[in-house]
C-alpha cells in the first residue's frame, strides 16, 4: 500500500505516520526527517539546506525530488511507502507521478489531516520537539508556505479520485482510526 499523509505543520502527520508504519509494517519515509539527520550529520546536502529549513522556506524541488526518487529504489519499499512532508508543491507531485510511474508505483491513498489554523500553532509550540523552526514566527512562516505553496497540491490528488480527507481533531488513537477506515 502506498500512502501520502498530508496536512499542514503540526497536523499530526509524523505521529500517524509512525503508527500506521507499525499497523501496516511499510517504512515511513519523511523527507524533513531525512534532511535534519543529514544537517546533524553535516553531509553536503545538510550543509546546503540547513539555512532553508531554519528559515521555514522550502528546499528547490529538484533537490527533493531527487531524494524521494533516489531512496525510493531501496527494496524496503517494495511492499509500499507512507509519504509524510512530500509532495509539497504541485511541481513536486507531477515529478512524483511520473517516477511513481517509472518505478511501478502507484498512490493508492492521499491522506489529508485536516486542523484549524489556531490549532496548530499552540500544537508545534507545545509538543516541544526542540527545532529549530519551531518558533512562533517560523511557525508563521511555515503555514503561510503551506497555504501558499502546498495546499493546491491537494487538488491534485482530489482530482486522482485517491484523496481522503481525515478529521485531525481528536485524540491520536481516534485519528488513527479514522485514518485506517478510510483505507479499507
Ligand atoms: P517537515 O518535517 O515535513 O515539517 O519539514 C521540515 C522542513 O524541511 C520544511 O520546512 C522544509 O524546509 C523542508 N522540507 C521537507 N520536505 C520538503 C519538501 N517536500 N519540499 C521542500 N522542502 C521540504
């Protein structure tokens, strides 16, 4: 089963995404998490985006699309993938229908966590994970590149009849389980 978990920062997308990993025993691949290992690990790429994710603006998508396409080939994700922080420009989908195309692979869910703007913010600023574009004005920054740059991607995905979209609110064990009904 391949599954992309969307929704803005602070939606809950890593939280879900870990479970249904779990549930489902398919890696979950981030590509945040992949860039902030490679900034701790001072490699060339964290080196050369560690000032876009501190900023809160968005690494080019070549250099993303590059990634997914590259870790993507590993046989872990034979069996299906859960996509969390990717696509996240209408360019980056288009470039990932067609290496989902090349490699066989097709999205059988687009999963959308949907949560009130308020909410958000005081969720990023009290689950305290310590990073560094977790501040209130980055934050800022964050929501208004979703809105501005991320968002339309959900038609893209409406438009693939795959989009399903998820109540957000609620406890994580109850978000879960609306996320797996939708799947069956
Ligand atoms: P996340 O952990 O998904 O919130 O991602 C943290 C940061 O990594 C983002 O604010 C971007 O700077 C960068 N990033 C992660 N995924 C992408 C992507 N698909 N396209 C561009 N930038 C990304």
């Amino acid at each position: 089963m391949n599954i992309i978990l969307f929704g803005p920062p602070g939606a809950g997308k890593g939280t879900q995404a870990k479970l249904l990993q779990d549930k489902y025993a398919i890696p979950h691949l981030s590509t945040g998490d992949i860039f902030r290992t490679a900034i701790k690990n001072e490699t060339p790429l964290g080196v050369k985006v560690k000032s876009i994710l501190d900023s809160g603006q968005l690494v080019p998508d070549e250099t993303v699309v590059d990634l997914v396409a590259e870790e993507l080939k590993a046989p872990k994700y034979d069996n299906g993938f859960i996509l969390d922080g990717f696509p996240r420009t209408v360019p980056q989908a288009e470039a990932f229908n067609e290496i989902a195309a090349n490699q066989n692979k097709a999205v059988d869910a687009f999963v959308v966590l949907t949560v009130p703007e308020k909410e958000l913010v005081s969720r990023i600023l009290s689950r305290g994970q310590g990073r560094a574009d977790d501040t209130e004005e980055k934050i800022k920054t964050r929501l208004e590149v979703y809105r501005s740059e991320t968002e339309p991607v959900q038609n893209y995905y409406k438009a693939k009849g795959v989009e399903k979209e998820i109540n957000g609110i609620g406890t994580v064990e109850e978000i879960f389980d609306r996320i797996t009904s939708s799947l069956h």
